[in-house]
C-alpha cells in the first residue's frame, strides 16, 4: 500500500494505491476517501482528455471505466503512483508527500 499526499489550493489530497485498488480523499471533507466509482468529474475535464466522449450520454461511466482499464495496465504499485504523480502534476496538483505500506512519510520534491 502507498499513500500520496498532494497539495491543490489550500487542501491536501490524499491518494491511496493498494493493488489495482485506488481511494481519493479531500482534507475539506475531513480526509474520508471515496473510490473512483464515487468521485465527481468534471465534464470538460473528460471531454479534453477524451474528445470521443464529449457527445456520450454516459461520459461519466466511461470515464471511469476508461481509468480503471489504465490502472489495470500497470504491473506495480510504483508505476501506479509513477502515473497519478505525472498526471496529476499537469493540473497543479503538488506531491508532498509518499508513504510506503505504513512506514515514515517520505517528502517528495
């Protein structure tokens, strides 16, 4: 398991890798993480990143299936968080900090 700590505004986003098993949690909603299947998506955020989706009536649920198809595409829990780091990072989400299966937080740079 990897916990990944972000800064975005003036929240902290946590992100937890377990397996192929992803949670998000907001430190405004009191650090109570959800699921993908739970999360709001912005609709022209999907529609940028997947233009085929913009006249889809169920561009929710393809979304997230979408993504959870890329995760199931890595091998390792590493290459998991490798990827939520750089993506995340292109919309001003800033890693702070890594936690590897409970030990110390390691700060990230």
């Amino acid at each position: 398991m990897i916990q990944i700590i972000f800064g975005f505004a003036n929240d902290k986003v946590i992100i937890i890798v377990d397996g192929n098993n992803i949670r998000f949690g907001n430190t405004s909603f009191g650090a109570v993480t959800a699921n993908i299947d739970g999360l709001r998506l912005s609709y022209e955020g999907v529609c940028r990143e997947h233009p085929d989706l913009e006249l889809n009536e169920n561009w929710h649920e393809e979304a997230i299936k979408r993504f959870k198809e890329k995760i199931k595409s890595y091998k390792t829990e590493e290459e998991i968080v490798q990827y939520l780091i750089e993506d995340l990072k292109n919309y001003g989400y800033i890693p702070e900090q890594m936690q590897r299966k409970g030990h110390r937080p390691v700060k990230l740079k």
